[in-house]
C-alpha cells in the first residue's frame, strides 16, 4: 500500500458537486492499493497513522498524533499512486490492485481505524471521480508505504 498522508486544518470531498465527507483539524489520506497488498500491510499502516507524532505540542515540536489532538481522518481511495510514468507519456497503472480486491482492503482500512481509535473518519467513493480540496496545515505531507 501507498498512502500520502497530509496533516490538514480542513478538507472536504464532492462527488456530482455533492459533498460526502468533510473533516477540521486532522489527516487527509490518499490510499493507493498495489496488487500484491495484503491486509498485514494495512493493518500495520493503519497503526502506524493513528500513532505517527505529526502534530504540534504546545513547544511547536511534532509530538502528537492525531489521536492526542482529538484530530478527524479523511480517507480517500486513490489507484493513481501506482501510476507507472517510466516509459511514454500516459501512466500506466498495471501494479494497482484491481478494483475489487483494493475496495476490500480500502474499506477494511476504515474499518481498521474505526475500531481502533475514537476518531470522526469521513471517506471518499471508491471508483467516483472526486474533487478534493484541502488545506495542507505546515505544511506536512508524508509518503508512506508498506
């Protein structure tokens, strides 16, 4: 799995000009799923999230989680983290999942972060075309992969 993760003062997601999730103060996730992922990988990214020190102490340090700032998740599928842009010009997206096995492991991802913490976590439509808006708080933005 690849996730970008960005620490947001706020973020929101439309589909068809409607908005279907909308979050403060937290972590905006895209999450790309490889075709060889396993739910191991995801559940050891989801612990990695809830943990990560991204966030400010009152030093200004990055000390806390999002779960020590009582902060929101926002997670949002994305296949085009795998794009492939080595030969030509249009990527190619052969080592993304396909659709069915990275909607299960996107959806066990929420599910994994809803259990296991007592965060608000909004999300986006897997397989919709998505406008995404943000504002990146730092701004902090971290590739993670597994």
């Amino acid at each position: 799995m690849k996730i970008v993760l960005q620490r947001v003062s706020e973020a929101s997601i439309f589909v068809q000009n409607e908005r279907i999730g909308a979050i403060g103060h937290g972590l905006m996730l895209l999450v790309g799923v490889h075709e060889e992922d396993t739910e191991e990988q995801m559940e050891w990214l989801a612990e990695k999230i809830l943990k990560l020190r991204v966030f400010d102490d009152k030093e200004g340090k990055m000390n806390l989680s999002v779960q020590d700032v009582e902060g929101e998740i926002l997670v949002v599928p994305q296949f085009t983290l795998y794009g492939d842009y080595e030969q030509g010009n249009r990527p190619s997206y052969f080592e993304a999942a396909e659709p069915d096995k990275a909607e299960k492991l996107y959806e066990d991802m929420i599910a994994y972060i809803k259990k296991n913490s007592d965060l608000d976590i909004e999300t986006g439509q897997f397989g919709a075309y998505m406008d995404v808006q943000l504002h990146n708080d730092g701004p902090v933005t971290l590739v993670m992969e597994r």
